[in-house]
C-alpha cells in the first residue's frame, strides 16, 4: 500500500483528497498537472489499493479517500512528504 501511495504523482493525488474531501478526475489532473488520462490510470491503483472510493456524478468519476484505521496515519506520511 505504502509502494502504491510513495509515487509523488499519487501522494499529491492523496494529499489533495485529504485537503477537499472529494475531487473529481478533471480537478485532480488540472492540481496535478497530468493529463486527464494519467490521473485517471494513477486514481484506479489507488482505487485497487482500497486507498480511495470513486462516485459516478453525471458523466463525471469523483474520488474520495476511503476512510479507514490505514488512512488517518497515511495523512502525515503523505502531506508531510509533499510539500505544494
């Protein structure tokens, strides 16, 4: 999970989500600066990893951290780690 979670591309994902709740794709590669496509091949291993939960809104895919025991310790490793 940690491997998954430690790509810097993934942990801004993560720190975002942490920070607003919930984003969908578009707003988390515009955050990111990837292409919609990038974020979303990085969302579906974190999504495979049980780290986020995906919403379909309209057309749209959002993501949110899947709030677990895991989670509250994986937000210092990960926010503190990136820095904006």
């Amino acid at each position: 999970m940690l491997t998954i979670a430690g790509e810097p591309t993934r942990m801004r994902m993560l720190c975002l989500l942490f920070e607003n709740k919930q984003a969908c794709v578009h707003e988390i590669a515009q955050a990111c600066d990837v292409s919609i496509a990038t974020a979303s091949h990085h969302l579906q291993a974190l999504k495979e990893a049980e780290l986020v939960e995906s919403e379909r809104v309209g057309q749209t895919i959002c993501y949110c951290l899947k709030l677990t025991e895991f989670s509250k310790y994986l937000k210092p490793i990960v926010c503190d780690n990136y820095r904006h």
